[in-house]
C-alpha cells in the first residue's frame, strides 16, 4: 500500500491533506522520516503521524438502499455514484459487492474485504438474489413456468438458471435468481414477451434490505449478516 493511502485511511484525513502531511515531514515510517507520498510500505511497518501511531480500520461492511439514477460505481465524472451518498470517512478501500444499473434500486452491498466480496459475487457460490419487478403487462401462467425452467437470453447460448416467481399483483413479482448476467431481469422477461417497467433489489442470500432504511440510507451489516454471506 502506499504511504499516503494509509496514512488517509488510517488517520480521516483527505488523500491530499495527507500528501501534504507527508511533504512537511509529519510522517515517519519504522522510526524515519518519510516524505514521499508513493513509498509502498511493507505489511509490518510501523507508521505514526506526528508521533501518534498509525493502524488501518477493520474491514467495512454496508448495506445501502440505493436510489434510482446513481451509479454502481467508485468514481463518475457525470453521474452520483453510491460512494457519493457516503462520508468521506467511510470510503476509503470500499468497493460494491453485486452492482445494480442506474434505474435499479434496493439493497447494495459495499466492503472494503475483497475476499468476501468474491464469496458474495462469484457465480460459484450460487447465491440467491430477489429482486421485486414491476412489469408493462400481466406475467401469463406459460411465461412463469418458462422463466422457473430457464429461458434462452437474446446472443446467449446457454439458457439462464431456473428462476423462482412469486406473483404478488397482476403487474408485480418477486423474481430470484442465482445468477449475475448483465441485464439479466430485463433480458429474461424480454424473453418471455414481457418488459420491465421497475426494478428493486429486496434480498441477497439471507440477507434482506432493511426496511427502515431510506433510499440513500446506509448501515453496517450485523455480524450474523456478515457471516451469512461469508
């Protein structure tokens, strides 16, 4: 890692004030003086800022209901992105487990733990996700057993995983899927001569959007939650 990330992640200082903490010689590495801020440090190194001992934060875990028209994404120069609806204090290392498109909201998962992040995300794990869809017309009876079988996606060879439907009104379905396609919800109702007209992400394996959440609003995963996906 280099000096100046760590000295930002670990401290609450902006990666520019910590550039120029380090420029002034506030920073010293195993006892040295360290005055640029690219020096990549070893795991067991010994940093302090103005004599205060340094340490990296414990790995983040968040939940966040994201709203519609932000980005899956840590950086974009013309849209918000989640990371935007965070303080600056809590995005530094983190990353977003699962994305969803710009017009879809529900729950998003952001960590700084890379390997739980692959656990949640890898199509290996077969992790469920469900997700409530609001459709431009009625699901018909042979349309819901084609999508519970698996259904052929338009430039796709291979059919999708069979999916689970729940009808809940005559336009509105909890759909779950074990897969991460790109577009996949929208390609597989296309698929059956449906569109999607809304999209919202309710649950990932046992882990469901908090309801008390507003769009934009975040929390900490419960260690149970953590460890579900873990």
């Amino acid at each position: 890692m280099r000096l100046d990330q760590f000295v930002a992640t670990s401290s609450g200082l902006s990666r520019k004030e910590a550039k120029r903490a380090i420029a002034r010689g506030e920073v010293t590495v195993n006892g040295k003086t360290r005055t640029s801020a690219n020096t990549q440090l070893a795991r067991e190194a010994q940093v302090a800022l103005v004599g205060k001992p340094l340490a990296l934060p414990g790995e983040r875990y968040l939940m966040m209901n994201k709203p519609a028209g932000v980005i899956s994404a840590t950086t974009d120069s013309d849209h918000p992105t989640a990371l935007d609806l965070l303080p600056a204090e809590l995005t530094g290392n983190l990353h977003i487990a699962g994305r969803l498109d710009a017009d879809t909201t529900g729950l998003l998962l952001l960590t700084t733990d890379g390997q739980w992040s692959h656990r949640v995300t890898s199509p290996r794990t077969d992790c469920p996700k469900t997700y409530r869809v609001t459709l431009s017309e009625a699901l018909t009876s042979m349309a819901v057993q084609e999508l519970e079988q698996g259904v052929h996606l338009r430039n796709d060879p291979k059919p999708t995983r069979p999916a689970q439907v729940a009808i809940l009104g005559e336009k509105v379905i909890d759909l779950t899927i074990s897969e991460g396609r790109y577009h996949q919800i929208k390609r597989m109702l296309a698929a059956v001569g449906n569109r999607v007209e809304a999209l919202h992400r309710l649950q990932i394996g046992p882990v469901l959007l908090d309801p008390a959440l507003e769009p934009g609003g975040y929390r900490e995963l419960t260690s149970a939650e953590k460890n579900s996906l873990g």
